[in-house]
C-alpha cells in the first residue's frame, strides 16, 4: 500500500524541522545495512546530538529544494540514502559514524552540506579529525587555567619586586647620604 499525499508531506514537514536544528547534514550509502545494523548507528549518534534518518531520496530533494542552506544535498541523493542530521557535536557525530562505518564495513559517505556548503567525502573526515566539543572545551580550560596561574604568580610577584624597588632605593639613597 502506498503512503497518501498526507503522509509524504507529513515526512518532508519533520525532515524540515530536523534540518532547521542541524548544523550539518551527511549523506550516506546504507545499502546492505539491517535494521540492527541502522539501530546501532543510531544508538551511537544519539549521544552526540545527531539523528540517523532513512528516508526516499525524492522526499529530501523536495524539503531542501526551497531552503538555500541544505540545497545543495541534492547532489549526494541517488541510491539507498540514510542522512544523519548533526545538531549538536559535529566532529563526534562523524566520528561515532567512523566508528561504526569500521564495524559494519557496509556504509559508504558520499559527501556533507554545511552552512549552504556540499562538502566532499575527504571534507567531511576531516571535520571528524577536529577536536569534540569536550576536547575544546577541555584545552580552553586549561589554557585558562595557565593563563589564570601567570596572572596569580605575576601578581604574588609584585609585592615582592616592589619591595626589592623600595630596599634598593632606600639603600642608594642611604649611600648618597654617607657621601
């Protein structure tokens, strides 16, 4: 049995709204890939803030033909299309895919929209190669952190320096007055 004209729209209405919270879109070959298969990389998306949605090739081309930003994912859609949809960590949204994609060996990406951008395969991995959300946030600390402990020891110092400034003066004018 068919879906209605209802359904569809119903389907292309929830890929928009999932599109507008994404950052980036991937398009991939699912192909061969079992329903398990599918759940785990669901499974393993879903911490990252990214969704895997398999849908028909020609309900995406029409929730993307009006919206500059994902347009240009028209070209990755040919064949057994799975799209995951990134709102949140976007590198380890593509690395949990990397993950996966080593286990399964049956997926294949074809290329990524981001910020209105098609971006090729080798775009995309190397996205996955940035630092996560929680790296970033980690090393920002940290720099902080060192930044923080300089200003603490510069500011320990100065009363310290100050002094030696005061001993030094007092001593070089006790010296101009022994003359």
């Amino acid at each position: 049995m068919g879906r209605t004209r209802e359904n569809k729209q119903e389907i292309i209405d929830q890929l928009k709204q999932s599109l507008s919270e994404s950052q980036l879109a991937v398009v991939i070959d699912y192909q061969g890939l079992s329903v398990a298969e599918i759940t785990d990389l669901r499974r393993r998306l879903r911490p990252k803030g990214a969704v895997c949605q398999v849908t028909k090739n020609t309900l995406m081309r029409i929730a993307v033909e009006e919206d500059q930003k994902w347009q240009p994912m028209t070209e990755f859609l040919k064949g057994s299309s799975a799209f995951v949809l990134v709102k949140e960590d976007i590198s380890g949204a593509i690395k949990a895919y990397q993950e996966f994609q080593k286990a399964s060996k049956k997926t294949e990406l074809r290329g990524g929209v981001m910020e209105g951008r098609a971006l090729k395969q080798a775009e995309v991995k190397a996205i996955g190669d940035l630092p996560s959300k929680e790296q970033l946030m980690a090393q920002i600390a940290g720099a902080l952190n060192a930044v923080a402990t300089k200003i603490a020891v510069g500011i320990n110092e100065v009363p310290a320096s100050l002094a030696r400034g005061l001993k030094a003066y007092a001593e070089k004018t006790e010296g101009d007055t022994a003359d």
